[in-house]
C-alpha cells in the first residue's frame, strides 16, 4: 500500500496554492477545522525518506510523519513551483536532498517559536491553584 | 457493598522514609564515607538516560511501597523471574543502586556500612549496605527486564534493541549493586513549577480526605494534553460506584524522555491549565508528579503505575491502548491483557488484581477517542460508528502541527494548553525534548537541596 505526506495548509499555503488547480485536492481535517494536501509517495521517494530521517514514521493512517520542518518545506515548494502533486515533485525534492539536510541537522537543537500572545495565560498563571 | 472504598498502599502499609530532624539527620550520616549520586550514561553515546535519586525519592516518599532500598540479587532475581520481591508483594522491575568498580574501589564499603549519598554537592540521603553484587551481564539483565518473544510470547512481539530507551537503562547499569535501604535525610526543595505538583501518598491521601474524596481515578500522562485526553479523563471518570468517580487525578512522570515527549515542564502546566481556564472543575482534578526515568515497559509499567496510583490513594486507574509504549515491542493491548486476564509467563495467570500480593486499583481499560465530523464531537470508539469518517489524534501528527507553529484548532488543543506549550518552547526554544533539553534538566534537576553541614 502507498503511504502519504500530509501537509498541513495554514492561511499562507492556501493562498499559494490559489490557481494552481490543486485547490480540489485540499482535504478538510477535524470537521474542516484544518486543511491538509495528502500527497501519495512514490515508493523509491519513500525509502530514501525512511533512511534519510531516522525519526520519520508510518502512523496508524498511513501517513509518513514525523519528518523534518525543512522536508515539509521544500516539498510545498516543489508543490507550487509544478503545480502538481506527483511524481516530478519528489525528483525535485530528493534534488534539494542536501539542503534539506543541513536545515534539518539545524532543527534537530532549535525551532522558531510563533509569535502567540500569551498574556491570557500569564494572567490564569499568576495565581496557579490546585483547588477552588 | 456498592460503595468502594480507598485502598490499602500496596504491602499494607506506606513506606516513608524520611528523617526531618536535621541533629538526628547530621548525627546519621556523620563520618560515612561519601558518594556523589552521578546520572546513568547511555552506553554508546555517553547521554544521560537515568538519575538513581529519582527512585530513592520515590522509594523514600512511598510511592513505590513496600519497596525500602536498592535491591539484593536474590531479589532482582525473583522479580525476573516472578515480577515479586522478596515478600511476596507484587513488583515489575529490578530497583538498584549501582557504581563504577573505580567508584566502589574509592569508597570502600562493604555489607554492614552506611554510605553518605550527595546530591547537586550537599547531603541528600543515607544508604545502609545490605549486600555488595554485581550484574555480570548488563544485556541479559536488560532483556530478562522486559522480557523476549520466547519467553513471554502472549505479549512480547519483538526483540528489545538499544532504540528503547527502558532497555537502554539497564544495558547502561554499573556493574556493582550497592543494596539496602535509603534514608533521606536533607529534603529536597523542588523547583517551580514542580513545586506546586508535589503530593507524595501521604499528602494525597491527606488531600483527597480534604476534599472528601472517596473515589478517585488516575490518568497516566507524558503528554500535554490535547482534547482527545481531556475527554478520555472525562469520561473514564463516569465509572466510579453508585455515582461518577469524585476525583480525577493527573500523575506526570517526571525524568528522563525520549526525544519527541513535550518537555516536563509543559506536561504539568498542560494538564494545570485544564482546570485554570475551567474545562474541568478544579474541586475536582488534582495534578500530580512522581519521578521516575520512564521504562516505556508496557504492561510491566502499568504495574509500577497501578502500585504508585494505589499508593496515593486512588481506586481506578484508566489504561489505554499502547499504555507506557514505545514502538512495537509489545502486543499494543498487552497492558489490558495483564489486567484483564493476567499474563502466565510474567508470573500472572490471572488478572493483577485477583492474583495474592497483587494490588487493589481497579483498572478502567479505555479504546480510543477520536473526532468524529458526523457526530460533531469527540466521540469513544466503542460507541461512534463513524469508522470511515472518523479523525484519530495521532500523537505523531500532533507533534508535526505544534512544530510547524500551526495554531491547533479548538478540537484538538484548548488555545491555552497549546499557549502553555509556546510559553515553554520559547524557553527552551524548542518544543519537544531533544538532547539539550535533557542535558541541561539532568544538570539541573527539579530539585535543590538546602546546604547541611555534616
């Protein structure tokens, strides 16, 4: 059985993908809560994945995870740049394998935090208490 | 009788040793040779997997009663063989206290002695020397620990290997077994926001008499916890007697993870959140820690985690499907099978609970809970027949949304759970454990300890 890539879309991704023809390949997640592109991996693609990225994994849905940020990164761009979901994107992709790399040896120490307000929780925190 | 009442520690008593008179304490330790408790190294790569005081604390504190010490061979041996100590109570794993020959060269100490044990430079607790052993082969040890599909074939589906990190601890064990009872005799201070999560079993059984609880059910976590948990907290607390359980208790393993788990920090206030921002009504949810370097030993972890729970108080415990695991080394239902109708080849021919010696916690085993877009809500598995439509809360693709920065819709994360994650993540500028996280936290510790002078 072919296994997938899931890649999450925020605003941005979505926006991206606009007029690409890929918009109906956009699938709704928890309710349409999120919207995620599933991509079908080739299988050479996928067994240069699983060597290449220890942590990567085959969950319970099929899909390949637990991949480097980077991985996910270049992949969307490829998705862009050919306007497609097959089997070219991944020829571009193992392409970058080196770039990929050296950004994933990068993550594995430091991620980018998002800029999210915290103050709500700062205030519930101020007084942690255990009972009412 | 429908209605059920608190349980008795396991061994009939609970173990808290202690000594809070700091002249007895000094006058204890005076003139003992001295050791400097040092973290278990991986093996191969050198990093820390394990810190003995972890377990003294939860030995002397009593979570893990009636275990008293570091344990003899005789001991190690009969838990191998039949997950029992010496005095018949039922126990999963092989508890020591083990040092470098060069270590115990330097020390000289022999059975009869006490040994002087500092923590972070300052006296932390005494170990009275029953017995010096040596684990001649720390990979059979390992192996006969979580046992192998020859020998425990009902639940053991694959060999273990240095990618499990509970075997990796005892493959990384000294070869020299100081054994005997601890005393701790300086007690820690733990640091926030550990401080606040602290309800060794005498306190939780003096906390849920304060709050009048009769009925209270624990939730194993290592996890923040994402909607799929809160529901699973929620609903297993239904079960209870003649009415729902009174409290829901959240106990967090503190130590070392494995890379991926969210870091300690974030687990507790996760859960903390829960009741902060009013999801569960905090009169009822009480969040806990213990400490314990995780073994990721499926069923035989859900024993420790029965003992610990029951210990503290509670009456049922909720198991889930792949409890304490890590990738496929056992059946992902062997915690359930252990209590459900017990496992012969670990000692158990019937349930944990209906065995001599064996504990009193009642298990609650869950399925799984996923959202279901047809029902609108996050649904049991048992119950929604959605099969095709339904959402699980895959731990993997969790992980792979907060590290993106994807802000969790609302059915996944409450917004400030996932907050409490950022807050941490911008901490530690990463949001999972990975290997400066548990390099620094082993350095660190949750805990400092007050000066003594001996």
């Amino acid at each position: 059985m072919a296994h997938f890539i899931a890649i999450l879309l925020d605003e941005k991704r979505l926006d991206a993908l606009k007029g690409t023809g890929l918009e109906e390949k956009i699938s709704d997640l928890f309710g349409g809560a999120l919207k995620a592109l599933n991509i079908e991996v080739p299988e050479d693609a996928e067994k240069w994945i699983m060597e290449a990225f220890t942590s990567s994994r085959i969950d319970t849905r099929g899909a390949i995870t637990d991949l480097p940020i980077a991985f996910n990164r270049v992949l969307f761009e490829e998705i862009v740049k050919h306007k497609s979901i097959g089997k070219e994107v991944f020829d571009s992709v193992l392409a970058r394998a080196d770039e990929i790399k050296k950004a994933a040896a990068k993550e594995s120490s430091y991620l980018p935090p998002p800029d999210v307000d915290l103050s709500d929780i700062e205030k519930l925190q101020k007084k942690p208490y255990q009972t009412a | 009788m429908l209605k059920i009442e608190r349980p008795l520690p396991h061994g009939g008593r609970l173990v808290e040793r202690v000594v809070r008179n700091p002249e007895l304490a000094k006058k204890m330790a005076k003139g003992c040779p001295v050791y400097d408790i040092k973290p278990t190294l991986h093996f191969e790569t050198g990093v820390p997997v394990r810190n003995v005081y972890r377990e003294i604390m939860s030995i002397c504190y009593g979570f893990f009663s009636p275990v008293e010490g570091s344990m003899t061979q005789a001991e190690v041996e009969r838990i191998l063989k039949e997950r029992r100590l010496l005095n018949d109570w039922v126990f999963p794993y092989p508890l020591v206290f083990d040092i470098s020959e060069e270590d115990y060269k330097k020390l000289g100490v022999t059975s009869g002695d006490r040994v002087l044990l500092r923590l972070k430079g300052e006296p932390f607790a005494v170990l009275d020397v029953e017995e010096v052993w040596r684990i001649d082969d720390p990979e059979e040890l390992a192996h006969k620990t979580f046992g192998t599909p020859e020998d425990n074939p009902e639940v053991v589906r694959q060999r273990f290997d240095k990618k499990h990190p509970g075997w990796v601890i005892y493959r990384s064990l000294n070869p020299v077994v100081l054994a005997g009872k601890y005393t701790i005799i300086n007690e820690p201070k733990f640091k926030p926001p550990f401080d606040r999560f602290w309800y060794p079993p005498k306190k939780s059984r003096e906390e849920y008499d304060k709050r009048g609880w009769r009925t209270v059910i624990n939730h194993q976590t290592r996890n923040v916890p994402h909607v799929g948990h809160e529901f699973l907290m929620k609903d297993a607390a239904f079960m209870g007697d003649i009415e729902p359980c009174h409290g829901i208790q959240v106990n967090a393993i503190i130590g070392v993870k494995r890379r991926g788990d969210y870091p300690d920090e974030a687990i507790v206030e996760g859960h903390e959140m829960l009741h902060l921002a009013g999801y569960i009504k905090p009169e009822r949810h009480l969040v806990t820690i213990c400490l314990w370097d995780m073994r990721y030993g499926n069923p035989l972890e859900s024993i420790l985690h029965g003992i610990i729970r029951q210990n503290m108080g509670c009456t049922h415990h909720m198991f889930g499907r792949d409890h304490a695991a890590v990738g496929e080394y056992y059946d992902m239902y062997a915690t359930q099978i252990l209590w459900g109708k017990g496992i012969p080849s670990f000692g158990f021919p019937a349930p944990i609970t209906d065995v001599p010696y064996g504990l009193q916690i009642r298990p609650q085993n869950m399925a799984e809970f996923w959202y279901c877009p047809k029902c609108g809500e996050i649904a049991y598995s048992g119950t929604c027949n959605h099969t095709k439509e339904k959402q699980k809360f895959s731990g993997s693709f969790v992980r792979g949304m907060v590290a993106e920065g994807v802000f969790p819709p609302k059915v996944i994360f409450r917004p400030e759970v996932y907050k409490v994650i950022v807050k941490w993540w911008k901490k530690f500028g990463y949001p999972f454990c990975n290997e400066e996280y548990v390099k620094k936290k082993e350095k660190e510790l949750e805990v400092d300890l007050p000066h003594m002078e001996i």
